[in-house]
C-alpha cells in the first residue's frame, strides 16, 4: 500500500465510524485530523485527537510500517518529539523519539476492499487536480458567475467572525487583556504558517510585561526572544544578558527543536523573524492600542514596516491579525470606523494572497482582485469544498436547484 493512500484516508475521514484503538489497547477518538504540513517535520499539525478519556493538541505521523519511523531517521529528529499519534497499517515495531519516549501508536482502521482501495488510490494521485478537489469544478469552469459577489461578501465576513471567534477564547485565556491577546495573535502570525506553533509558544512562554520593562533597549528585547526560543544564542554578550534576564523574571525557553528551517528562505529563517518581532516591539508600545486607533491602511503599513520586512510580509500580518482584531473589537466594543474604512472595506484595499488554493479558483475562472476576494475563497475551500458541505454552499444549491429542481 502507498503511503499517499493512508494520508487521503487520514484526510477525507474515511476511517469514521471504525473504532480505533492504540496497539496498546486504549481507545483512540479523531477530534480533528489536523493541518497537512508540506513543510519538514511531522504530517499533520494542529491535530485533536481523545486518547482514553484525555485530549491531546499535536502532531500526526503517517508510515505505512512503524518501521518507517526509524528508516526516516525520526528517532533521531528532536521536530518529531511533539508527535502525538503515529498512524500506521502496521504495526511491526514498537518506535521511540529522541528523548527515548515511546510514540503512541494506532493501526488505523478503514473500509478494507481491494476494489475500493483501487479507486481511493486513484483518488489520491489526483489530489492536485482541482477538478477533484472542487466539487462543483466544472460548472464554474463553464459558468464563472455561479459564484456571486453577494456570496463571496458572506464568505468573507464568515471568515472573519471564525477569527472573532479565536480571539474571544483567547481573551478568556488572557484575563480579557485586548493588548496581551494581540501580542500573542501577531507572534504566532510571525511565524508564517511555517512557524506559527513555536512562535506562538515563544510569546506564551515570555509575559509581555517582562518585554515591556525592557522595551527601550532592542538588545535587551532580542536577548530575551532569542533566548526564549530555544535557538542557538549568537554571541556570548547576549547569552549573558539573557540569563540575568531570564534569572530575574524566571523565565523558562521552549523547545528549540520545534522550530522548522528546511526549505525555508533566509529571509523567512526563525532568527531573522525573531530579530523583526523584536525590533517592533521596540518600536511601539502599545500595539494593539495603536491599530484600533489608526483607521487609514497607509498608516498601518507604516506602523509594521522596517528595512527587512516585506510589503507582502506586511500585508500578511494585516490580513491575518490586524484586520480581525479590528473587525473583533468592533463587533464586541465599538468603533468600527466609517463604511470607507471598515475592517471589511480594508481587504479591499489589500493585495490578494497567491498560493496553492487561490491559484486553482483562478484556474476555475474566479477572478481574485484583492484579499477580500483571496479570504472570502480560502474560506469557502477550507470550509465547504474539503468537507463536501455542498449543500450548504450558495454555488452547490444553485446547482442542484438547476439540474434537479428546474427540470
């Protein structure tokens, strides 16, 4: 069996309503199957998964034989220590990671027809096509206009509330502080996707007070998220200011090995990103403050720009965390702004996002103006195309009122 046909099975959930276990016997409940990493480390990331009553929040490793594990040189790999499931088809060899700890185990548990299998894999080797992953590929392809502006406005400001509501649990976590949660929000957006889990972790492991006694010195600001991260401290003058920063507010780093570098640019490496981070918080105090107060797009560009720093790396960070928080606190404060510069009006005035998802809608003859658009698509995607929820989509009903109602 290819090791492709297991990850679409993972995917696509065709293991429901099979009861899993570990091979140690504990009962194993799929929360969530997790984000499919296309970077290095484990397979899926942000995984949900109910072993024996207790929930775990990791990674998922995918191998056709356990064995796999160590002919990858994963036991040898730190990035592989937050593995919370290793999902096989066998089971031939019990696997540990590089602290010497045992890997949770589970022989997944699917319909086994040969026939069946035959078609998955086909299936799966067509997984790029978005034909195969848009339902509704065709008609578009012959009709554009089945998707409509009004659908696409709903879409965004769907996308958007799904951000509130992220924000409102993770207000709760911080005491209902708007300034701590958005300090937390945007280090995890500085990680880029790539590394958003140890960014994020690296802002929950150093208390933005700590940083704000100390924000006037950006080596002080450096030595305390580099060596909070868990990376490598470059020269000795920072090591020792960072352990008598780390003494005096008792700080402890995270794992370094959470951090990805493969296939990474070094413009986007996790030292350089740091080091931006750093030098931003120097710059501005009250961060999130200041992006309700500014109502003009220019002005927010100015407030996030530096030297090293990207317009689309800007821009990034404005549509992921910026505007939500924006669009969160008008909906749950007040002081939206005019209908001229609403967070909903602001993703107009945005560059789309260009990746793997935007890029097949435009194959699909979906124009894709600005990041409005670009949000409002990689909702519907993410939300409606993977889950099949074809019913509940405008474009899908339209469909099925044509073909089966008006005929």
């Amino acid at each position: 069996m290819p090791e492709i046909l297991l990850h679409y099975i993972w995917e696509h959930c065709l293991w429901a309503g099979f009861p899993q276990q570990t091979t140690d016997g504990r009962p194993v409940e799929i929360l969530s199957v997790g984000e499919h990493n296309l970077n290095s480390g484990a397979d899926y990331s942000h995984a949900r998964i109910r072993i024996g009553g207790t929930e775990w929040v990791g990674n998922i490793e995918i191998h056709v034989h356990s064995s796999d594990w160590y002919h990858h040189k994963h036991h040898q790999d730190p990035a592989y220590n937050s593995v919370i499931l290793h999902v096989v088809r066998d089971a031939d060899k019990q696997v540990f990671n590089s602290k010497g700890e045992a890997v949770t185990q589970c022989v997944l548990k699917y319909p086994d027809d040969r026939d069946y299998l035959s078609g998955l894999l086909a299936d799966a080797c067509k997984m790029d096509s978005p034909e195969e992953r848009i339902g509704c590929a065709q008609q578009l392809l012959e009709d554009p206009l089945l998707l409509t502006e009004g659908w696409r406005k709903l879409l965004l400001r769907k996308r958007l509330d799904c951000k509130r509501a992220s924000i409102e649990r993770l207000l709760t976590i911080t005491n209902g502080s708007w300034e701590h949660a958005f300090y937390i929000s945007l280090a995890r957006n500085f990680g880029f996707h790539t590394n958003s889990v140890p960014f994020e972790e690296l802002a929950i492991a150093t208390p933005l007070s700590c940083l704000r006694k100390h924000r006037d010195s950006l080596f002080q600001l450096t030595a305390i998220l580099i060596g909070q991260s868990g990376l490598p401290i470059p020269d000795e003058s920072m090591k020792r200011e960072y352990l008598f920063l780390q003494h005096k507010f008792g700080l402890t780093p995270i794992d370094g090995s959470l951090w990805k570098k493969g296939r990474i640019r070094p413009q986007n490496s996790p030292e350089r990103r740091i080091r931006q981070f750093a030098y931003l918080l120097h710059r501005s105090e009250f961060l999130f403050s200041k992006v309700i107060e500014l109502q003009d797009l220019d002005a927010l560009v100015e407030l996030f720009s530096q030297d090293s720093f990207s317009r689309s790396s800007i821009d990034i960070l404005l549509i992921n965390t910026v505007i939500p928080y924006k669009y969160a606190y008008a909906s749950m404060v007040g002081g939206g702004g005019t209908s001229h510069n609403s967070p909903m009006q602001m993703m107009e005035q945005i560059a789309a996002e260009d990746n793997t998802i935007t890029r097949q809608w435009k194959m699909l003859g979906q124009t894709i103006r600005n990041a409005a658009d670009s949000q409002a698509l990689l909702h519907l995607y993410q939300n409606y195309c993977q889950h099949h929820e074809c019913i509940n989509c405008e474009v899908g009903y339209r469909i099925f009122f044509t073909t089966h109602i008006a005929s």
